[in-house]
C-alpha cells in the first residue's frame, strides 16, 4: 500500500490548470482573471501541468471562488472533481479501461493508476486510497492526504459513477486510527440497496 509522503503540501500543476479551465468553463474568462487578482498566490497563477505548487494555493483559489460565486467550497470542490474525472479519462483512457465496474476502478487508484502516475511524475505527492468491498453493492474507500480535499475526492468518486453508469450514494465520515486520521468514503450502489 502506498503511504502519503510526509510533506503533503504540493500538488501536480494539472490541477490547478484543471481548476482554472473549470472556472472559465462555469463562470467565464473574466472570472479566472478575477478569481487570480483576488487570492494570494506566490506562484501569480502562472500555473503549468507539469509544474509544482504548494497546496494552499489551491485552498486561496477554492476561497476567493467561494466568495465570487456564493457557493461553499466543498460544494465547489465536489463540482470540481466532477469535472476532473471527465478530464482525467480524456488524459489517461488506459485508466479507464482496465476496470469494468466502479468498484474495479477505485480498488485500482493506488495499486495501479497512482503506480503510472508516479512513472509520469516521480515528483508527485499523491493522496492514499484503501478500498474494502462490502459485499457486490457496497465499498468502503479510506482517503489519507495531509492536504484538505476530501470533498475533492467525492466529487470524483461520483464523476466516476457517471462514467461508469452506476448510481451511488457516498456518504461521508471522519476516523482516526492508530493517531492517523482519514476520511472514510460509504459507496452504496443504489439498485443494491433493498
């Protein structure tokens, strides 16, 4: 299993490239200019995919967004991650095909997609994902990362219950192990539940 590395504290540059495209896509141009003048980032937000940026860049961005659009910024970051799958399954469609169910897909995150990652960037500070099948219908999915963005995670778990055509509810929860804490991810088919 593949442990988050002790600093935690950068994020690939696709991302916030991804971010940026999603803003201009939902609120205009005008809105990404707004949104970079408005949050305090070192970086200027001159931003490349194969760039590496400290992680609160992203929380001053997902803030500011928050603020100018008058929508929370977990809703923001479920909606991003959305987003992010659809553009993560353009990008890496291997991914994608190696799994036939949801559920084959999420237990493929760290024993496989985020192996191929690290090949791409040996660099990258990836989050953990542990899956547990509970039965055909029901998982749960532990996401460890010393950066913030849980509600990130859902809205890609649910980004890829679209594209895979399966229903889900997710349900959300805080645990502490062994003084680790995580979040844990309840992932429910809906035409499993009786």
């Amino acid at each position: 299993m593949v442990r988050c590395s002790g600093r935690g504290d950068k994020m690939k540059g696709m991302v916030f490239t991804e971010l940026l495209g999603f803003v201009e896509h939902i609120y205009g141009a005008d809105a990404v200019d707004d949104l970079i003048e408005a949050s305090d980032l070192p970086s200027g937000g001159a931003y490349t995919a194969v760039g590496t940026y400290d992680h609160k860049e992203m929380q001053s961005l997902v803030t500011n967004l928050s603020l100018q659009s008058n929508t929370p910024p977990n809703e923001l970051l479920g909606l991003f991650g959305q987003h992010l799958i659809g553009r993560f399954k353009a990008s890496f469609p291997d991914f994608f095909k190696t799994a036939a169910t949801l559920f084959d897909f999420l237990e493929s995150i760290d024993s496989h997609i985020h192996v191929e990652v690290r090949k791409l960037y040996p660099d990258a500070e990836l989050p953990e994902f542990r899956a547990e099948r509970l039965g055909t219908g029901a998982m749960h999915l532990d996401y460890r990362s010393n950066r913030p963005f849980a509600a990130l995670a859902s809205g890609l778990i649910l980004g890829a219950a679209q594209l895979y055509g399966e229903t889900v509810l997710i349900e959300r929860s805080a645990h502490e192990h062994d003084g680790e804490k995580f979040d844990r991810f309840s992932i429910q088919k809906t035409d499993a539940i009786a």
